[in-house]
C-alpha cells in the first residue's frame, strides 16, 4: 500500500494511492481520530485498518495535489554516512572500514516533497545529490533486537539527501551545517507499507540527473544494514513512530567527479527505489529577499 501526505486547497491531507491510480482522502475517510500519516503509522496496523478502502474510488488525481514529506514533521530524521561497501574507497584516506555507522541528523525543513523545488542557496553553488532508501519507523522500542528489528518498519520512502559541499567541511567533526540548509533535499513521493516487501536485502537505489544514471547500487553492498542500524541507533536513543533512517548513498555523488558536477538550476533529479517508486525534484535558486 502507498502512503502519501499532500497538499489540497482545502489544506493538507493525507491518503492512500487507490487502484484506479488516484488518491483516497484518508483524513475524509477515517475522521477526526486520525489528523496526519503519522497517526495512522503510529496507530499500528495500517494494513488491517485500511482493508476496507482496498476498492474505494479515488477523491483525487495526483495532478491535483501538491505533495509533501509522507511523515511531514517526523520527531527524528536520522541520516547514516557512508554506509556502502566502496563509499570509504571514495574518500582515498587509507582509512579503514567502520566499526560502527556514521550518524548525523536532518531537520525536517531541510526536505521538500516530490515535485517540490530543491533549492541552491546563494551561500554556495556546491548543492549536490545523495539518492537514499529511508525507513520509516512504524513500532516504538528502545534498544530493539536486530532478530525484531523488521517489525518496527511501518515502511519505505525515497531521498533526496541534499548537500551542500563546502559546508560539510566548516567544522572538523561535523555535517550538521551543510546537510541542513532549507529545502535542500527531498522525500517522498510517498512511503509503501512493509508488507509490500519481501525482503530488505537487495533493493536498488538509482539516482539520475536530467536522465543520467549517476548512482545504481544495492543494499546488498551496506556494511550496515537495516536491521542492525535499527537495533544500534535504538541503543542510545527511543526510536517513535514516524522517525525516519536515511539508510546511506551510493558511490557517484557530484562532489567524486573530476571535476566535481554539483547542480545547478534547470537540472533535475529522479531518485529511484525499487519497490518504492521516483522522486522528482527540479533545482532553482534560492530567491534572496533583503533584510530591512
């Protein structure tokens, strides 16, 4: 099942995508107990909830919505660094692999939704691309057991982990900077349900931009995969409903080309994950109003 958080003239809503291609009104259908996808996720079982809709007819096209984050303001956004095999290659500092990941967080204006625009800011023209699968957490826990991991996944989503270079780099030991400028990255178009997956052990994740792939990889090549970041990140902290895990980006960002080929407006990225669907997302600059 797809899980979708958008925008109406009526204010935003949330639903489901309905056989015929559309989107069943799931904040009409269900009522007041139910404000958000958030709620429903932490509800519990989505799946068994919705059973009733399987045939319902759609209230609206996806032309006429305007989509926004699946989880639109999730209590933690998780992101893991270098989590591909030949990601620490990249980086040709001699170091060894990681004992453990690489853990840094978003905020939640930092990602537009699909077919929202990224945005360059006029800080730097290094915003660059990091195509990524997204689990979103559905069952609360606090240090989860990798063998229980898999039954905290409400589901999956697609990112956009957007970045901008040169801000990475401000501080010695931290990201924070660079990963968190507004509308920088993108989720979505929508989050499908677990029980669409067999198996989380080799998705694929492709990224393209304006048609060309750039990243294609596995989550067969994750030196940490879903369940033990899952099972680690719930060691020092409560995962809740609706927190989101950015599981890591494939070799073939901008910044590893020579030379490096970060965005620039007019381009426009597809970050495609198997099972899941295609985030699209056009760049443009960021419009700079001057302060009084």
């Amino acid at each position: 099942m797809k899980l979708l958080s958008y925008r109406t003239d009526a204010g935003p809503s949330f639903g489901a995508i309905a056989s015929d291609g559309g989107i069943v009104d799931l904040r009409a259908r269900l009522g007041a107990d139910f404000a958000d996808l958030h709620d429903l996720i932490a509800f519990g079982d989505v799946t068994k909830k919705l059973a009733g809709l399987a045939n319902a007819s759609s209230d609206y096209a996806l032309d006429d919505v305007t989509f926004l984050p699946p989880i639109a303001q999730p209590e933690k956004i998780f992101c893991i660094g270098v989590n591909y095999m030949n990601r620490n290659e990249e980086y040709r500092d001699a170091s060894e692999a990681p004992k453990y990941p690489s853990i840094f967080m978003r905020t939640p204006g930092s990602l537009v939704g699909h077919g929202a625009s990224l945005v360059r800011p006029p800080e730097s023209p290094q915003l660059d691309y990091e195509g990524e699968i997204v689990i979103v957490i559905g069952r609360a826990g606090r240090r989860i057991a990798r063998g229980d991991a898999y039954a905290h996944i409400a589901g999956l989503t697609c990112m956009n982990e957007g970045t901008i270079r040169d801000w990475v780099r401000h501080g010695k030991f931290n990201v924070t900077q660079g990963k968190n400028f507004a509308a920088s990255g993108a989720v979505g178009p929508w989050l499908v349900t677990a029980d669409e997956f067999s198996g989380y052990d080799d998705l694929r994740v492709t990224t393209r931009v304006n048609g060309e792939v750039r990243q294609n990889d596995t989550t067969a090549s994750l030196a940490f995969p879903f369940d033990y970041l899952i099972s680690y990140i719930s060691t020092f902290t409560t995962l809740a409903p609706g927190d989101v895990i950015a599981t890591g980006t494939p070799t073939g960002a901008g910044a590893r080309f020579d030379p490096p080929r970060y965005l620039v407006p007019g381009d426009v990225v597809e970050v495609e994950v198997q099972g899941v669907g295609t985030l699209r997302n056009a760049v443009v600059d960021e419009k700079v109003v001057a302060s009084v």
